[in-house]
C-alpha cells in the first residue's frame, strides 16, 4: 500500500509540475533548438567568410604578381632595347621585387635574349599551364630546393599580332603560404588551397606541410567535388568524416579566375563547442527549474493529499476488520468534514458489528441445538426402548440379543456423532500406510449394501483391475466412503442406484461416488464442503467438511458434481504408489 501512496502522491505532484511547466519546458526547447540552429549557421557563416576573404586575398596575391611580369612584358616588347638594356632591365626587376627568383626573355624560337641570372638561364618555357591569370599563363606550383613553393610565369609576345618570344619568371608563392598559416579558426581549424587538378598547394597545419611536398591529390575531396560541380556559386560548407576520423565542419570557396578552392575546416566539436555548452546551460537552467516546481508541487501535493490517504488507510483497515480505526484530520473545510462523516460510519459498523454478531450467535445456537435434537433425539429414543424392553421379564433370549445389538449399534452412532464434533475442535492426525484402495472400497460397498437395500436403492461397485495402491488411512477413508454412500442414499429415491467405481490415470488413483438421485443446486455447490453447512432438511453438516478434511491430509483432492433431476458425482484423487513395497504391503 505504500508503494501506491507514494505513487500516488507523484503522479499528483507531477501533474501541478505539468500544469506550470509545460509551457515552460515547450518554450525553452524551442529557444534552445533556434538558438542552436542560429549558433551553427553563425558558425557556418564565419567560416564562409574566412574562406571567401582568404580566396580574395589569394587572387590578388597572384593577379599582382601577374601584373607585374604583364608589365614588365611590355617595356620590353617593341622598344628597340639592346639585349644588353634587356639584360639590365630584368636584373633591376629581380633586385625590386624579391618574390622574382629568375626572369627570361625568349625569342620566338625558344633561345634566351636576356636573363636576369649571371650566367644561363635555368627557367624553360612551361610545356603546359594549369591556370591563365589576365593573359599570364601560370604553371603547377612545385617546391624548390629551400622546400619553398615557385610556380612559372609566361608571358607570350607579339609583334604585329605574331609570336615574337616569351618572358618566363619563377616567382616565390612563399608569401601565399604565410596567408594561409595566418588563417586559424580556434585551436584546430586550418586553411588549405587546392589547385584546379586536385593538388595540394598550401596547408595551414605544420603537420601536414609535407602533403604538399609529396604531391598529395585531393580530388576526392568532398569540399573539392562539391565546388567544381557545374553551377556551384560562392563558398559551400559541408560536414564530412576526415581522414583522422573525426567529424569536421569546411568551407569553400573558389578564387576568380584561377579555379583553385580555399579551404576552410575545423572539427564540428570545436566548430560548435560555444553553442553546445550554451544549450548545456539552459538544459541545466530548465532542468533546475522544473525540478524545483517538482519539489514545490510534492510538498503541497503531500499536504493536499495527505488527509486523503489517511481516510484511504483507514478505509483499507476497517475493511480487513479493524473497525476501531478512526482518522484525525485537523482541518476546516471538506476533509474535516469527512473525517467525521468517516469516525461516525466506523462507530456504526461496530454496533451493526455487534448485532450481526449477536444474531450469527443465536442462529447458530439454534441451529446446533435443532441438529443435535435431530440427530440424537433417534439413537437415545432407540437406547431407551430397548432398554425398556430389554428389561421386561416377558421378553426371550432371542429378543434381549436383539436388543442388546440395537442399543450397541445406536451407541456407536452417538460415537460417530460425537467423534465428529470432536474433529470439527480439534482433528485427529492421520497416520499413512500403504493400503489397497479396491480392498477398502469392496468392503464398505458390501457393509452398506443392505441400508441401501433398505431404502430401495442399489449400491454397486465397479472396481479397476488389480490392485490400486495409495499411501492413506484405511479407517479414515473408509469413513469418507461411508459417509459419501450414506449420503448418496438419502438423496436417492427408491429404485434409484448408487454405482462407487474405481479407475487409474497415469499416476492418480481415482474413487467416485455417483448416485441418480435429486441433485444440488449450482448455487450451494460452492460451499458444500464448508463446516455446517448441509442440503438435509436437518443435521449440522459435518459430514462432507470432515471428509474434505481427510483427503486433504492425504495429499488428495475431493470435487463435486451435480444436476438437479439428474444425481451427484463425488470424485476423489490420490496420487499412486508404484514401488514393490507399497504394492506388497496393499496386497
């Protein structure tokens, strides 16, 4: 009962918790779900402009440098400088901008004219380009010597709208590379560049520098696939598993006019650590909240309730019979009005308590009296007239014996009768031995054939094959057996029949005691087996509640069952023994 008291009380307490923080809690998840929502497209958003500004900044890092070698082009071109002014011009180039390792010019045949190098030239004429910045082919950036990043320049010249040779420089792309270093988002967000062929060309993590040395593809990347599909337009951002296995967040972003992509990333767990703890904290907020409603919705839950289970208790204690229990409510309003309501009740149940008793008693009092005047008033009637005639001097020998077995026969039925309210007080234990139910059965059917015969009803036995062992009391059953063939005769008419038959099933040993004669009623069948209780016209009705009693201290099972018009059938079950022991002892 307490568990439910206590379930009780939360369940109350939990519905006030409810009724206010409902709204609350609703509230607050949809905060926390925008707010979150906000926080990664903020995060997200930055990201995009990192990526897009450093994408700037790189163009105009390389377009100028482009410009520069487009410019210096063209002082040279159709000026009728002597190779020895070209010469000079270029060294003046290499000493005014340090990016510039080596400047040439070629002929259109590919010969050197003018080199900014004491002694040969060492730059070629790109075979191929990957990328065209403002007429100024640009070749694959690869690492020197010093492992810094050069990449060639080309510019083609014309004379007369025909090819007239080529200025070639190899600038230092070192100052792109610093850009990329400078880029850090938190502690472990990085930038890295990625040329229109998949190839690494910065990296802004210095354990990963080496990637570029080694020539590391990125094709597959997805940030790489995703910004070369046809119609992709400004930065994108993706959340992807890297190759660490962990979960980052990157942003893209392409240069104009050189199709290389920025590249922005940072695990998600750094990304989005400020909005993670932000929602922590008004989780924790909502949650100290509502178990603070809770805690206020439990106490004055429990001081709501409390009257109510007290008068719950007390009801529960008057029902099991405790009819002394009263509830103190001091309160002045309903319940108080109810506790008096319920103290009055209980004073009533005990005088109605009382009476019930007081009448219970004399009807059983008249009903032990009208079954004791029944069932003796016939055996001592008996006694006394052959007592009387017993003692008559013109009475023979032959009618004395007569008599003498009378008055022996009605005294053992006064024995049987006071055997029986003896065992009602106090039973008898029963001592078990190994015993043959055939045997016992035959023996009471032929000692109470001729009552049946008496009253014109026959009592047959059909009895199993061979021997049917059980572990009982011998006299015990057979007064079982007595009183159920003794019972059947009364409630069968003249020409009826009462058939005690025998039989195994499996490992129970069967008995049943089946009559034609009126029947019982299905609505007494419940309690026949209960103390004084009886479908006769009179007697205290033991019989039957004794014999229960005695098959159930064997380990056997007695049932009853009956039609009214049709007879009753008593079936009796015990469990068999099979050992050789128990079967010799039965024999």
């Amino acid at each position: 009962m307490g568990l439910r008291i206590r379930h009780l009380a939360t369940r109350f307490a939990l519905l006030l918790a409810l009724a206010a923080i409902v709204p609350l809690v609703g509230y607050g998840a949809i905060s926390i779900l925008s707010l979150q929502r906000a926080t990664r497209e903020s995060v997200v958003a930055g990201n995009e402009n990192v990526a897009t500004r450093a994408a700037e900044e790189i163009r105009r890092y390389i377009t100028t440098d482009a410009e520069i070698l487009k410019a210096l082009a063209a002082d040279l071109q159709d000026t009728g400088l002597t190779q020895a002014q070209q010469d000079r011009i270029l060294k003046n180039y290499i000493l005014q901008f340090q990016e510039f390792h080596e400047l040439t010019l070629f002929d259109k045949d590919g010969r050197p004219l003018a080199t900014s190098r004491i002694g040969e030239a060492t730059v070629p004429i790109p075979s191929r380009a990957t990328t065209t910045v403002n007429d100024v082919e640009m070749s694959p950036i690869r690492v020197d010597d010093d492992l810094l990043p050069t990449a060639l320049f080309a510019v083609r010249l014309t004379h007369l709208n025909q090819p007239a040779g080529w200025l070639v420089g190899e600038i230092s792309v070192e100052e792109m590379w610093r850009m990329v270093d400078r880029i850090r988002i938190g502690r472990r967000g990085f930038a890295l560049v990625v040329a229109p062929d998949g190839q690494l060309v910065a990296h802004g993590d210095p354990d990963k520098k080496t990637l570029i040395a080694q020539a590391t593809n990125l094709s597959a990347h997805p940030l790489v696939q995703a910004a070369g599909l046809p119609g992709a337009k400004g930065p994108i951002s993706l959340e992807y598993l890297s190759a660490e296995g962990f979960t980052d967040l990157g942003a893209a972003a392409r240069i104009p006019g050189l199709d290389w992509t920025v590249i922005v990333e940072q695990p998600t767990e750094e990304a989005y650590a400020a909005a993670d703890q932000l929602r922590r904290q008004l989780v924790a907020a909502i949650s100290i909240a509502l178990f603070a409603m809770i805690a206020a919705g439990w106490v004055w839950g429990r001081s709501f309730i409390t009257p109510i289970l007290a008068l719950k208790r007390a009801t529960h204690e008057v029902a099991s019979g405790q009819l002394e229990t009263r509830v103190r409510i001091d309160r002045a309003d309903e319940l108080g009005d109810l506790e008096q309501s319920f103290n009055t009740m209980a004073e009533r149940l005990v005088k109605l308590q009382e009476e019930v008793k007081r009448q219970a008693q004399h009807a059983m009092f008249g009903r032990l009296a009208a079954g004791l005047v029944h069932d003796l008033s016939h055996p001592i009637q008996n006694i006394g007239n052959s007592t009387k005639l017993m003692m008559r001097d013109d009475v023979d020998a032959e009618s004395r014996e007569m008599f003498r077995r009378t008055v022996d026969r009605e005294i053992a039925t006064l024995k049987r009768f006071l055997d029986d309210l003896r065992n009602v007080v106090k039973p008898k234990p029963i001592e078990r031995f190994a015993m043959d139910v055939n045997a016992a059965v035959a023996e009471i059917v032929d000692s109470m054939r001729p009552q049946g015969e008496r009253s014109g009803v026959g009592v047959e036995a059909q009895l199993a094959p061979g021997p049917l062992a059980i572990e009982g009391d011998r006299f015990a059953l057979g007064r079982v057996f007595r009183n159920l063939i003794a019972n059947a005769i009364q409630a069968t008419a003249a020409g009826g029949r009462v058939l005690v038959t025998t039989v195994r099933e499996g490992g129970v040993v069967q008995i049943s005691v089946a009559d034609t004669g009126s029947g019982i009623p299905a609505d007494r069948l419940p309690t026949i087996f209960d103390e004084f209780v009886t479908t006769k016209a009179r007697g205290l009705g033991l019989g039957l509640a004794i014999s229960k009693r005695i098959v159930e201290q064997l380990d056997g099972t007695i049932a009853v069952a009956s039609e009214v018009g049709h007879g009753t059938a008593f079936t009796l079950r015990f469990p068999a023994r099979d050992d050789d022991a128990a079967q010799a002892a039965a024999s």
